[in-house]
C-alpha cells in the first residue's frame, strides 16, 4: 500500500502523530511519503492508496489558515475516488473540529476511513489509539 501523510504542526504534536502513523505502516510492509503542508508541490495523488490529513485544531475550532486550509481546499475536488484519513492533535475544547472537518469531507462526498485526535502531546493510551488508525488505513 503507498500511503501519502499530508500534515501541519504548529508545536510538533501533530508532526510527532503523522511520525507514529508513517512508521506504523512501514512496519506492515507500506510506502510511506510524509510531506509538511508547506512542501507540498503537486504530488501526483495518483499514485498513492490512501492519503492522511493531519492537522491540529488552531482558533475556534479549526484547520490552520496560511498554509493547510489552502492546501486542503486545493486538493478537495480531486479526492472523491480516494481513501482519506484526518488526524490531528488539540489543546483546548473536546476536540470539534475534527466533527466539523470530516462533516466537511462528507458533505463533499469524501471517502473517511477513519480519524484520530489526541489531547497534546502522544502518551502511551493516544499512542496505542494513533497505531490503530494506522492500521485501519491498511485495510
């Protein structure tokens, strides 16, 4: 499976998640890209099975604004006949933005297979919970 992890990390929680979802599914045998949403240049999304947006929640509730929100946005209308995964990282609140992001790529007719948050910085419970989601993009 080639698996592309698009993401943005502000304080590096989200970077390390995307880190524990990469080695995860190379452990399994997966091509793995992981790419910061400033580097990201037009990858031909042809190529991989399944894609993983990760993003912590920023402001009210949601996607960071400069560099991964346009960079969502610009991708959105090509990932209908994709796998998609969200994952990302919070501080404050219980987490809705991840609700109102995968509402998003529903009312887009997106294909979510799964999601994941943890609250700040990877722990051993939101460890074990990130490897699972990793998994699950595996299926």
């Amino acid at each position: 499976m080639n698996l592309l992890i698009l993401y943005w990390s502000q304080t590096g929680n989200t970077e390390k998640m995307a880190q524990i979802i990469k080695e995860e599914c190379e452990s399994k045998g997966s091509k793995v890209e992981m790419v910061f949403s400033d580097d990201y240049k037009n990858y031909d999304i042809d190529n991989f099975d399944v894609i993983a947006f990760g993003c912590p929640a920023m402001g009210d509730e949601e996607l960071e604004d400069t560099s991964f929100e346009p960079m969502f946005s610009d991708l959105e209308n090509t990932l209908s006949d994709k796998k998609i995964a969200l994952f990302g990282s919070y501080e404050w609140n219980n987490g809705e933005w991840m609700d109102l992001w995968k509402e998003r790529c529903s009312k887009n007719n997106l294909n979510v297979i799964d999601t994941v948050i943890c609250y700040d910085t990877p722990d051993e419970n939101s460890t074990a919970d990130i490897k699972k989601f990793a998994d699950n993009l595996l299926k």
